[in-house]
C-alpha cells in the first residue's frame, strides 16, 4: 500500500512505498496557507486517509458540484459562462482527518470542511497556492494517482520539509 505526502512549503506531493518515493506530482494548495479551522478555507495539516475515491468512469474535465457530475465537461466557454466557480474536475479523493481535535471532529473536521485533492483545468498553474483549502492536481495525474490508491490509503499534509 502506498503512503502519500503532501509538502505545502514546495507544492508537492510524494507518492511513497515501503518508504521510497515513487513517484512527485506538482499540486497547489490552498491560497490562505495552512490550517484546520472550518470556514477558514486552509489547506489542513496533519495525518488523512482517503475516505472515498469519486469519479471513478469519469471523462477527463468532468465537472463536479457537490461530490456529483454535472454532465459538463469543462471548457474555457464554460468557465466564461460561471465565472465564480471553483473547479472541481475529472476525479475526487475525499479525505478525512486522522487526529482528534487536530483535523478531525468539531471544527476542525477535515470531511465536514469538504477537503478533497481533485483535478483542476490545466491551465491553473502548480506548484503556486491558490485553491480554497484543497489540494489541486493535473487531470492526468490525478487520473493515474486514482488508479493506483486505494480508499484508506493515509496522506501526510506537511507545513515543512522536516519529514
């Protein structure tokens, strides 16, 4: 089984197996720096685990509102038409705290707040925060991550390189 770390201080993420990296994808986090606090739209810290894996048969750019396909596939034109949307496309991993009164439970409940790594229209640059709290990936990596992890499989979100 495969672990993941994220690293906010150089927008990446690790893809980790009997402890040797595999695989560093370019991910961008949220805008408003790091933190647990519901409403703060924070990228969240600490230990995770995927809770469900969304979109599996999904077409690359497929639009997601609410954890559901729209039926839209995204486009520029589409952007232009909803121009405050945050883009939530092609695959979903909905992530869950690990750490009682950290990232999970009461207000500082990772699932509650809705913190997913997801893909992203390719023209929304890495390695750069800018998301709401979550953590943005390329369609094409996201579609090759999600083929290979599994629900449960347990994420760092890591502040610092100290890891």
């Amino acid at each position: 089984m495969f672990t993941l770390e994220v690293k906010i201080d150089t927008q990446i993420m690790n893809v980790i197996k009997e402890n040797i990296i595999i695989k560093t994808y370019g991910v961008s986090t949220a805008k408003n720096g790091v933190g647990e606090q519901w409403g703060s739209e924070k990228t969240p810290r600490g230990w995770h685990v995927i809770r469900a894996k969304i979109g599996e048969r999904a077409p690359e750019n497929a639009v997601f509102v609410g954890r559901r396909m729209t039926g839209e596939i995204y486009s520029p034109a589409l952007r232009a038409q909803f121009q405050n949307r945050d883009w939530i496309l092609t695959r979903i991993f909905w992530l869950s705290g690990l750490e009682k009164s950290v990232n999970r439970l009461g207000e500082v409940d990772t699932m509650r707040r809705y913190i997913y790594i997801h893909g992203t229209p390719d023209d929304v640059q890495m390695g750069i925060p800018g998301s709401k709290g979550c953590i943005r990936m390329r369609n094409k990596d996201i579609i090759e991550l999600f083929e290979q992890v599994a629900v449960g499989t347990r994420i760092l979100i890591n502040a610092d390189s100290s890891l």
